[in-house]
C-alpha cells in the first residue's frame, strides 16, 4: 500500500481524474506572400480556426460526459503551434493545437480514445479540405481507492487521533503517482497537509506544526497498517 503525500488540505482523496493529452492538426498550402492572394481561408492557422471553434463546443459535452464524484470533467486547451515567425512571407503548411482531455477513473481509456477519435472523425466530414489528423500521445490513467479500505480506515484513526476528528473526503482534477502505482497492484491514497499556496510577503510555505502533525498521523497508520507497536 503507498500514502502519497500530495497537498490535499489534510482530506483524503478517495479519486482523481488522469489526463489525455491530444494533438490536433491542419494542413494547408506552403505559399510565398506575394502569391497568396485569394488563398487565405486555405492557411492551416485559418482552418484551425474552424477546429479550434468545434473544441470549444465539444468541451462542454466531455465536462458533462466526465462527471464524477460530484465533480464535472474539465478540458484545457494548452497550445498552439503554427507557423514560422522568422518567415511569415510564407504560409504555415501546418498548425497544431494540444488539448488536455481530463478523464475520470471509471473511464478506461480505450473509451476516452475512441471518444475522441469519434470528435476528430467529425471534424474531418466538417470540413474536408483542412486536412486534419490527430495524435493522442500522453495517457495517465485515473485512480481510486475503496472508502471501506483499511488504509483509508487506518488514516480515519490517525487523523482522528492526531487533529480530533475525521478527515473530510475529496475529489480531484489532477493526477498523481497513484496512476502508476495501481496499475502494478499498489492500492494507493492521497493524503497530506496544505498546498502551502503563495502569500504576498512569504510565498509559497507550509507551517511547520501542520507537517508534524501529518508525520504524525503517517506513522500512526503504518504502525496499524503493519501490526506494529
């Protein structure tokens, strides 16, 4: 069994999304300015325009369609790439966008996949002429962990011991190492002390007694997890 130690304001996260990251692309004509005339709406960055739009709709649905623990899925379109910016008398011949597709652990990832591929396949008899292609080329599963496990019922006891009641339970957005760790039969949990968000004079920080007082409740639950004294 692993406790990771991510900051999760002393909650335990009982499941957190994984993430798809998608790369989406169009083509178009490699033209010198001087004989683009009339051939503008032809450009890969133009034509992303059209796809870029079509995400924009179809975030929505996936946010919807990706609900889970209370909580919908979120789409993030990260990057663009298009061009030549030490050569703009020519035209991009193509242009990619990067989008992060967060997908819940109750999704495999085969069906997130193929979601997608069905959005692309859309896109394609949309518009035909923008030469659009994808590539899925990051994966990091989701992760969950039973409420009634002994770890989660072991942290229960050391938390309750240590701060004088229950952690509350969570759900979250990111992904953790606990992807990994599941997939090799490790049942894993996300636990720990506060994010330690920026003030405007300390910056990021952490207060040290919240950090014992974790440790503390760490070695409570190894200490019944292993049966020791």
């Amino acid at each position: 069994m692993c406790i990771l130690g991510e900051p999760t304001e002393q909650k335990i996260v009982l499941g957190h999304y994984g993430a798809m990251w998608v790369r989406i692309s169009t083509s178009g004509p490699f033209i010198h300015t001087a004989f683009s005339e009339g051939r503008r709406d032809q450009t890969s960055i133009v034509r992303m325009r059209d796809v870029l739009d079509a995400v924009l709709e179809f975030a929505p649905e996936w946010e919807e369609r990706t609900s889970y623990g209370g909580k919908k899925g979120i789409v993030n379109v990260g990057a663009i790439n298009g061009g030549f910016a030490w050569r703009v008398s020519r035209t991009p011949h193509r242009t990619d966008l990067f989008v992060d597709f967060r997908v819940p652990p109750t999704m495999p990832m085969a069906e997130a996949r193929a979601a997608v591929g069905d959005f692309v396949r859309g896109l394609r008899e949309r518009f035909p002429d923008h030469g659009i292609e994808h590539e899925v080329y990051v994966t990091a599963p989701g992760s969950e962990i039973a409420e009634g496990h002994p770890l989660v019922e072991a942290i229960d006891a050391g938390h309750s011991e240590v701060f004088g009641a229950k952690p509350e339970r969570d759900t979250v957005r990111w992904f953790s190492d606990a992807s990994a760790l599941t997939r090799y039969g490790i049942e894993s949990v996300n636990y720990g002390t506060s994010s330690g968000l920026p003030d405007p004079v300390l910056g990021e920080n952490l207060e040290i007694d919240g950090l014992v007082k974790m440790a503390n409740v760490y070695a409570l639950v190894a200490q019944q997890v292993c049966g020791a004294e």
